[in-house]
C-alpha cells in the first residue's frame, strides 16, 4: 500500500514515542499503535497485523531484560499466559465484518485509555501499597483467557487491559506485575499474529511496516533503560490516555455505527 511522505514520517515519530512511554511501564503500546493507525490505514486487516508485529518487537528486549534482572517467575506467570495462547489464536481468526470490527476496536480503546489513567493513579499511590492477595488458580485462568481471547480479537497484546486490573487487585509488586504484562503481551502476540496468518488475514505492507519496526525499535531500547521517574511520565501517560479515548470514540461513531463523520 502507498502512504504519504509525510505521513510516513509522522507515523513513525508517532510510533517511536509511543514504544519509548509504553515500553518504561512493560506494555507494548499496541493499543496506540492502533489508535494512530485508524487515522492513516483503511484496512483493519493491516491495522491488525503491523499494531501486532510492532507489539511483539517491543517487548521481546523487555521481557528478556525483566527475565535478566530476576523480576520473572514463570510458576505464578505460566496460568495467565497458558490460558491466554489459544484464545489469543481463536481471537484473531474470526473474520468479523468491518464495521464490527470497528466498533470493538472503538470500545477496546476507550476501555484502554481509561485504564491506563486509573494504573496511573494507582502509581501515585505506591508508598501506600498494601499486602499481596492471593487468589485462586481459576481468577488467573479466567483474566488470561478473557483478555487474550479480546487481545487476538482487535490486534493487541493485552497487557494494558491485565497490568491495571492486577495492580488494582493488588495481585504482586507493580514490578512483577510489569514483568507479568511484557510476557504476556510477547506471547499474545505472537499467538494473534499466528491465528491471522493461518487464517489468511495477516497483511503486512513492506514500505510501511519496515518504517515502523524500526521506529519501535529504537522506541522500546530508550524506554527500557530509562526510568519515567526522569520525565513527566505521568503528564505523557495522561495525554496518551486523552488521545487513544477519543480516537476510540471518533473509530466507534464513524468507522463503526457511522453515525457521524468526524
């Protein structure tokens, strides 16, 4: 597919700030990616595939850089992500119409954004953080599967929907909990990105996409070795969550009920 110049370039700036925030916190940025990718690409069979394949460069560096700083048990992981896989291959290999697949999206972005804000104030809340609870192993099943089935579905890897709701049930350490988020983003996508090539729906343009890995690239490398608490990282993470919201709604009303155009 052709794209603009200077669209291209916007893109990429766009992604490679992105994959800076998101990669700080062990998300993958996939809901942004989305988010941008609405207002540049007509297909959501290529919104899918290139907000996926982005994803999943993203947090493979992390993951394995919680993995290297011991901040990874894969006992307490293993339920999330066991459950997650093949619903995350099932989700992405319904070949939804268009407009339903636009009216999850919407929903799915609004829901992120909204998210993102609520694990925001749940940082500013750190110093008061209170005991772990344990819960049993059927919860753990149950969060895995449902977001990794909602994961494959839109094209994202879930961890900005798990992270916040964890942290919220105050399930681990928020560090933990990050490295949890990486994994499971890493493994949800690479199970969507199998369910939309097994099923013919992964199209990934060359030009592009080659751009964006790179943007992402470079993005997640300078977001793992630099801590938010040296930028306004709460201010960023804020404006983030504004922009995915009403890009959520603007895919919801227009691309998906198109009930107005905007």
């Amino acid at each position: 597919m052709e794209i603009a110049t200077e669209s291209l370039l916007l893109l990429a700036i766009c992604f490679f700030v992105i994959a800076t925030l998101y990669s700080s916190v062990g998300f993958g940025g996939g809901s942004s990616y989305l988010a941008i990718l609405t207002l540049f690409v007509g297909s959501f069979f290529v919104i899918r595939s290139l907000a996926l394949v982005c994803n999943l460069m993203v947090v493979s560096t992390s993951t394995y850089l919680y993995y290297k700083n011991g901040h990874f048990e894969i006992k307490k992981f293993l339920p999330f992500v066991a459950a997650s896989i093949p619903l995350a291959f099932i989700g992405a290999s319904f070949r939804l119409e268009e407009y339903v697949f636009f009216i999850i999206l919407g929903i799915a972005l609004m829901t992120s954004a909204i998210l993102l804000l609520t694990q925001n104030v749940r940082r500013k809340k750190k110093n008061k953080e209170q005991a772990i609870k344990r819960y049993p192993m059927w919860v753990t099943v149950a969060l895995g599967a449902g977001i990794g089935f909602l994961s494959g579905l839109v094209g994202i890897g879930g961890g900005i929907f798990l992270a916040p709701i964890l942290n919220h049930m105050r399930w681990d350490l928020s560090i933990k909990i990050a490295a949890l988020a990486s994994f499971f983003i890493l493994v949800n996508s690479i199970s969507g990105i199998a369910g939309l090539v097994t099923n013919d729906m992964f199209v990934f343009p060359w030009k592009l996409g080659l751009v964006l890995l790179g943007a992402v690239l470079l993005g997640g490398q300078l977001g793992i070795r630099i801590s938010l608490h040296k930028l306004s990282g709460a201010g960023i993470k804020i404006l983030t969550a504004i922009l995915v919201f009403i890009v959520g709604l603007r895919v919801l009303l227009n691309n998906g009920l198109g009930l107005i155009n905007f």
